[in-house]
C-alpha cells in the first residue's frame, strides 16, 4: 500500500465515495477539505492559491448535486461549509 493510500485510509472520516476518484484525485480532495478546515478555523491563507484549489476540487467532483451533498455533510460532521467559504473568499 503506498503512502497516499494509507492516507485516505486514515482520512475516511470524510463523507465521500470513494469508488468515484482515483487516488490521485482523492488527495486533492482531502486537501482541499482541509484547507477550507483550516479557514474555518480563522487560519491564514493564500486568496489565489485557494480559488485555485477551489477550481481543482469543483472539476473533479464535476457534478453540482454531488457537490451540494459534500457541503451539506461536512457542515454536518465538520460544521464549516465549503459555499459559504468561499463565497466569502470570491465575494458576490
């Protein structure tokens, strides 16, 4: 098992199907959910950098439905939302 499959291993606490992704894209997931953890939590960030990331994580996920029912879970589990993040971060 490689280092990145043992990580998803651990990161399972994250709602997500993980027959959906490739490993490769299961990892950028998995950091761009904790990126947004991390903004959540009031730490510093690169704008740029997470807008970036932001569209990396949408064309992955490249269903709106799907990406909806994340959000919804991880303000359930996680209590930050990924829409409303960014949604300050981007602005109106």
């Amino acid at each position: 098992m490689s280092k990145k499959e043992k990580d998803l291993v651990v990161e399972k606490e994250f709602f997500i199907d993980y027959e959906m992704f490739t490993v490769d894209e299961l990892v950028k997931i998995m950091d761009f959910y904790k990126l947004m953890e991390k903004i959540s939590k009031g730490k510093k960030y690169n704008r740029e950098d997470t807008i970036e990331k932001y569209k990396e994580y949408r064309n992955i996920i490249n269903n709106i439905s799907l990406e909806k029912q994340y959000d919804k879970a991880l303000e359930k589990e996680k209590h930050f939302s990924i829409y409303s993040i960014m949604k300050n971060i981007i602005g109106d």
